[in-house]
C-alpha cells in the first residue's frame, strides 16, 4: 500500500486548485471540512487502499503538497 502524505500547510486548496482531485483516477482524495493555516481547504485521503503509487498527485501538484512513496506497479514491455 502507497504512504500519502499531505502537506496541509503548503496547500492552496482544491477550491482554487484542485488538480490532485482531477488527476487521481482511483479518487483517493475529497475536499476536506477543515481549513489549513492560510484558509485553504486541502484534500483529505478517503481512499488509500485504492492508490496505485502513480504518483501523478505528487508529480502536476504545483505546490509540492503531496508526497507518495510505495511499490509502483509492473511496467514496460510485455513478453
């Protein structure tokens, strides 16, 4: 299972952002009920079990808000 770690306080919210939403086909996230220190609100993981460790939150987040570590899945050429 994928380790997601949100850093709230770096944030800018998935009102005026919101693209870890956009991205995540698995919808590991959710618009949070609380506000970060800068009165964003930040997603909260809803969803970890389903997180393929894309990486894609982490990767197009603008902010570095989100780190994900864990096992990738297979990838190249099948044989």
């Amino acid at each position: 299972m994928a380790e997601i770690r949100i850093y709230r306080e770096l944030c800018k919210g998935v009102e005026e952002c919101g693209i870890c939403l956009d991205v995540c086909k698995k919808e590991v996230f959710k618009p949070s009920e609380g506000l970060n220190p800068k009165g964003y609100r930040p997603p909260d993981i809803v969803n970890r079990e389903a997180c393929t460790s894309c990486e894609n939150c982490m990767i197009f987040c603008p902010d570095l808000a989100i780190a994900v570590a864990g096992k990738k899945g297979k990838r190249g050429a099948r044989g």
